[in-house]
C-alpha cells in the first residue's frame, strides 16, 4: 500500500519505491530505501511526515503516493 494511506504509528517496512533514479538515490541518502523501518506519524490532505531512523521525514502528496510500504 501507499505510505499515505498507511495506519499511523505503526512500523512499517519499505517494499517498493516507484520514482526515477535521481529522487531514488535522494530518497535513500534520506533512509528511505526498501527494507528499510518507517513509521508515519502523521498524514493530513495526501501530505506524510514519518520517522525514519533518528528524523523526521515530509513528504508531499506526489512523492507519498510512489512510497510503498508493508
């Protein structure tokens, strides 16, 4: 499922990321890379904000909805 639709404060892993090589590589110098632990911690109007590693992490509508998590 989409991180956007993802339940809050729950530990979810990442399963896929659906964008192109470029945001790829900025997202998982972020921590956000398959396999890796996220937990959303809040989610308003298509917009996430999660906790990755020891951060806080935005994400806006178009980019949460290409997050896939399980």
């Amino acid at each position: 499922m989409p991180i956007v639709f993802a339940p809050i404060n729950t530990s979810l892993k990442v399963v896929k990321v659906l964008t192109d090589d470029k945001t790829k590589k900025h997202l998982e110098s972020l921590g956000i890379a398959v396999n890796n632990s996220i937990t959303v911690l809040s989610s308003c109007g298509g917009s996430v904000v999660c906790r990755v590693m020891d951060g806080k992490l935005a994400l806006d509508h178009d980019l949460s909805t290409k997050i896939f998590v399980a």
